[in-house]
C-alpha cells in the first residue's frame, strides 16, 4: 500500500496498525516545526507537520514517475519532517540517543536510520536504498535555500558524486527535481510555480559543473536586487 493510502485512511478515521513514521506524525505534543512561511501554512497547530506530508504526498501521487523513482521519493517525503514531532517522551529519548532536533533535517535523517535498522521489514530497503535515501533526506530542502541566497549546495555535490554510477545522470536529476517540486508545491502550488525554473537550472548547474559563486549570488539577492527571490519555501 502507498504511503499516501496509509494517510488517507487514518484520515478518515481509519486507524489500523500504524506504521512507526504515522505514529511519530500524529503524537506530536507541541508545536516544533519552524516552517519559513507560516502565512501559507496558516495557523500552526499540532498536527500541522501531518497535513503538510499529507500534501507533498499528494503532489508526489499526480507526477508521471517509474515504480524506483516514486518508492524512493515517498520514502524520502515520508521520513523527512520527523524531527519536527513525536511525543515529548519520544523527542527526550532522541535527544539523548544524540539527535539534532533543532536541524530537522539531520534529525530526521537518524531518525529514519534508527527506524531502518529497527525495523527493517517496514522499510523493506537494501542498503544502497537506504543510504541514497537517508542523504536525500538530510539534503532536502537546501536547493531551495540555495536559490534565496540561504546556503551553500556542497552536500549536494557530494550526493550526486556518490549515488551517479548507482543511478546515472538522468535518473538523479529525475529524482532531486520531483522531489523538490513535492516539497515546494506542498507548501504552495504558486511558489512552485514561481521558483520551478531556478530549481531546474540549479539542479543542471550541479551535474554540469557550473553553479553560481555562493558570494556573487548573495550579492544578486540583496534588497536592491533580489525580486521575487526571497519568497520563503
């Protein structure tokens, strides 16, 4: 069953066996996420982080992907936002067990680690899997940040470095682009809409060698020259 299934039926009040990353979304007991547009995702509330996988889910469900690209991306998009909730108790023991809750996706990335190798059947990866799609989960969300000027994309160098002769060129632009339009467009269909041609021109920038000086686009994106840039995502 899709991740996106799972959702819809405890939604809807259907509440079977829950898998581990369900239940870490809905025992949130506080308010931890630190979402950079809070307009968008109007007022935050517990159950906040929940809706918002439910919609990257969604936006995942629409795109014309192979059976391989869309099992990786869920896994990602499921698992990512995991350092955000949990139960107090639970959230305590990470912090003792040395995860970083405050850089969501750090935590998150071990989270889903300790997850894989607690439980290996609901995962149900291999080990190249796993390790693509634990680095795609602490890298998530930094080509957006990249293109507001926010930070660097060396992780991402490293990432398509390492995974390249595994899942070839195509494969890993295919893979970072959806990915990134879930999250985007999970916050908001007309960011996406604004931002989806800088994502594509840094994500081929990343396998063709080219990216921007991180100092001249600072520059480009002060307040004299930024435009549209520094819409939150």
């Amino acid at each position: 069953m899709k991740n996106i299934e799972i959702l819809n039926k405890y939604i809807e009040g259907f509440s079977d066996t829950l898998p581990t990353w369900l239940k870490h979304l809905i025992e949130a007991e506080e308010i931890h996420q630190n979402y950079e547009n809070v307009q968008v995702l109007e007022t935050l509330k517990t159950d906040a982080v929940l809706y918002y996988v439910h919609r990257t889910l969604q936006v995942l469900d629409g795109l014309p992907l192979d059976e391989e690209a869309y099992r990786i991306i869920e896994k990602v998009l499921t698992y990512s936002e995991l350092a955000k909730v949990g139960s107090l108790k639970q959230r305590e023991q990470w912090k003792k067990n040395g995860i970083n809750l405050f850089v969501h996706n750090e935590g998150s990335a071990d989270i889903f680690s300790d997850i894989q190798f607690i439980g290996r059947v609901e995962t149900n990866l291999n080990s190249t899997e796993y390790l693509f799609i634990r680095d795609l989960i602490r890298t998530h969300g930094l080509i957006g940040q990249y293109i507001r000027g926010e930070a660097r994309l060396d992780s991402h160098v490293d990432l398509i470095n390492t995974y390249k002769e595994e899942y070839r060129d195509v494969r890993l632009k295919e893979i970072l682009y959806y990915l990134n339009q879930c999250i985007i467009e999970g916050v908001s269909k007309a960011l996406w809409s604004e931002v989806k041609n800088d994502v594509k021109i840094t994500i081929d920038g990343l396998f063709d060698g080219y990216m921007e000086p991180f100092t001249s686009r600072i520059h480009r994106l002060t307040p004299k020259h930024k435009g549209q840039y520094l819409k939150k995502i």
